[in-house]
C-alpha cells in the first residue's frame, strides 16, 4: 500500500492518505532540515567563518540561483511524475544540509548552500503546484493554511531542540546540521511507505507557458521576490550582526515565530476565504511597509525581534496570490506556470543579496526602505486583483466603469 505498490486518485482520496495531508507531511519534512539550517546559517557564517555583509550576499545569491531556474522543472517532468519529483527534491535538501557543518569554509559553504538550495526551490516549485491542483479552490485558501501551520509545527520543533540543546549538550554546528537533514531523509523514506502514487489529475502542459492575461500575477510573484530577500537575508543577519544575537537566542526568536504561524496560519486561510485575495493582500503590503520603516529606525534588540516575528506572520497571507492565481488559470497551465513563477520571483533575489550586501556596508536602513517602498509597489498592484477573480476576469483597471464580475 506504499508509493510503489499503490495508485490513488487524489480527487477521492480521504483520511489520513489523502492529498492534503501528504502535502501537510512534506512540509513538515521540509522544514525539519530548512528551520534547522534557516537557525544556524548566520551564526556559522559570523562566527566560523568571519562573513560580513558582502559575503553574506554572496552566499544568499548563490541560494537563489536555483529559484531563478526553478522553470527547468517543468522539463523533468518529461521524466518524472510531480510527487516523485518532489520526493527526491526532499532528498537532496536533507543531504545538502547535513553535510553543511563538514565544510567550513567559504567555498564548502557555496557549495553545500547550492545543494540544499536546489532541494528546497525544486520541492517549493511542485508543492505549490500539486497544491493547487490538488486542493478544490473553495476551500485551498483553509488547505493551505493548514499546510503552513504543520510547517510551522516542525519549525517549533527543530528550534525547540536547538534553543534546549545549543547550551544544555554543547552542540555543534556540525552536530545540529547533520541532525537535521537526517531527519528530513527518514522522513522521505516514511512517505514512500506510507502514502499511495496519486494519479495525476489534469494533465500539465510539459512546456513553458508564458501567458498575457497572468500578468498581474507575474508582477506581483517579482515584486513579492524582490521584497522577501530584504527579510529572509537582512533581517536575520541584523539580529547577529546589530543585537549579537547567539544560536540559541536565534532559536529562541524562531520558536516564536514558529509557535505565532502554527496558530495563525489556519486563520489566516480562512480570512483568506472570507475576505478576498484582493483586501488579504493590501493588509500584507500596508502592514509589511509599517515593518520595513520600523527596521530601518530599530535600536533596540527587544523592539527588533517584535518586528521580525510580525514579519514572518505577514508573509502568511502570500496564500492569497497563489488562490489568486488558482481561480484565473487554465487547470493544465499549473505546474508549468509554478515553475515560471518561482523563476520570476527569483530574478531579482540573485542580484539583490550582492548589492544590497554593499548597500548594508553603507547604511543598513537604506535597505530596509528599499524594502519599504517595495511593499508600496506591491500594495499598488494589488488594487488590480478583482474582488472576483475568476478566468477572463484577472484584472480590474482602475480607470475602468466595469465592476469586478463574481466568479461563475
């Protein structure tokens, strides 16, 4: 009954075999070696390897490269089936991260950061596909938030551990990286027992699918990838580099984050549903402009972590540009398009880190408003999304007499 003696169809399939909670599994999965290695990246590059600013873009640009090429994925697809794809995606993130520890120094770290980078944006890119292929779109938004919140769960984990142990056990880097991408390859390999091959429902277009009428989708996937680097490389390193923030104050701080999003993300799908993508997402931008503002002016350690655990929350509510994209795309569209979009999200995040490293030499503030007039930019575009956005129906142009249609 496991993925290689059993097919399933994913659209009747239910209990604890069903599409949704496989998608729930594997981003716990996922996250036992990304939280792991998210916890102690900063840490391992001040202290054991002396990185300052212009090093630290480096590396982050290297991580992306694999998200700027996220849409070959569409071409293994010629070879191999979506879930299977993802599977493997999740082998060679746990492999990249525990070997991470057994290579300090500046080029092991590129290296091991290239691998686990290429696991975790090839399974990001057929997760968000199978999820919206998946999950019927009256209730994606709740699926979806039920897939982050067990992602968050394991994210509780893995920085409970770390915050408990860093001191406690004397633990190493070398230690905690091999831990945890240990974990997420035991964790495959339960999957492979324990849930069926689901057969494929519409059938995805092998191909690069480029298309005029997705693209406000498109300029909001770059103007969220843009703004998310300014988080996911800046306001990590300011907490180590400003506050001297330790590994296990680090963990201690993503232990919140982690515990905020488990309880948060639920609700957030469902206010997804009931409020529309379209006001979802000016709460995201106008709030995450607030947080930007509040990083660059930020002096105390205290007030610095409040505003980091806000912004992770905030970035919960990018389930709605992925409903938004499921009710105006062609079904057979989706997992080509997943993949075009992770590459568009990603054009500017291999450039951003290496010039915004130098920038932060400069003034760090000034890379905080970039990112607060980013989310301006972004704030901007979503007042195009319809408050019906169905196909046909993907744009409501301000200058434009005709109201937003309901969906059919």
């Amino acid at each position: 009954m496991s993925f290689f003696t059993r097919s399933a169809d994913p659209m009747t399939a239910t209990g604890w075999r069903s599409p949704l909670v496989l998608l729930m599994v594997m981003a716990g999965a996922m996250q036992l070696s990304f939280a792991g290695w998210w916890n102690l990246v900063n840490n391992f590059a001040v202290q054991e390897l002396a990185f300052t600013g212009k090093e630290i873009g480096i590396q982050q640009s290297i991580r992306e490269i694999p998200g700027f090429l996220a849409f070959t994925a569409v071409y293994l697809l010629l070879l191999v089936r979506e879930q299977t794809l993802a599977y493997a995606a999740l082998l060679c993130l746990g492999l990249g991260v525990a070997v991470t520890g057994y290579f300090p120094t500046a080029m092991g770290f590129y290296v091991t950061t290239l691998i686990m980078s290429i696991g975790f944006h090839y399974y990001e890119t057929m997760a968000q596909s199978l999820s919206m292929q998946w999950l019927p779109k009256q209730t994606a938004a709740a699926g979806m938030g039920k897939i982050l919140a067990v992602g968050a769960f394991a994210q509780l984990v893995a920085y409970s551990l770390i915050l408990v142990g860093w001191k406690t056990f004397g633990l190493t880097f070398e230690t905690v990286f091999l831990i945890s991408g240990v974990t997420t390859l035991l964790a495959v390999a339960g999957l492979l027992v324990a849930f069926p091959k689901f057969r494929e429902g519409v059938p995805q277009h092998k191909k690069l699918i480029l298309r005029r009428r997705y693209w406000l989708y498109y300029a909001l996937t770059f103007m969220a990838g843009a703004r998310r680097q300014i988080f996911t490389v800046f306001a990590g390193f300011l907490m180590v580099e400003r506050f001297g923030y330790d590994v296990h104050e680090v963990a201690g701080l993503f232990l919140i984050n982690g515990l905020v999003n488990m309880l948060v993300a639920p609700r957030i799908g469902q206010m997804i549903g009931h409020i529309g993508e379209r006001r979802a997402m000016a709460i995201e931008y106008g709030g995450l402009f607030l947080v930007f503002v509040g990083y660059a002016f930020v002096t105390n350690a205290m007030a610095a972590a409040a505003l980091y655990v806000i912004d992770h929350m905030f970035f919960a509510i990018s389930i709605a540009m992925r409903t938004y994209f499921q009710k105006i795309a062609d079904p057979a569209d989706i997992a080509p398009t997943a993949g075009v979009a992770f590459t568009i999200n990603h054009i500017a995040a291999v450039f951003i880190p290496v010039v915004f490293g130098l920038l932060w030499l400069v003034s760090p503030a000034a890379v905080f408003l970039t990112g607060a007039a980013m989310a301006l930019c972004s704030l901007a575009l979503s007042r195009l999304v319809p408050r019906h956005p169905d196909a046909g129906n993907e744009v409501v142009l301000p200058w434009s007499s005709t109201s937003a249609r309901p969906a059919e």
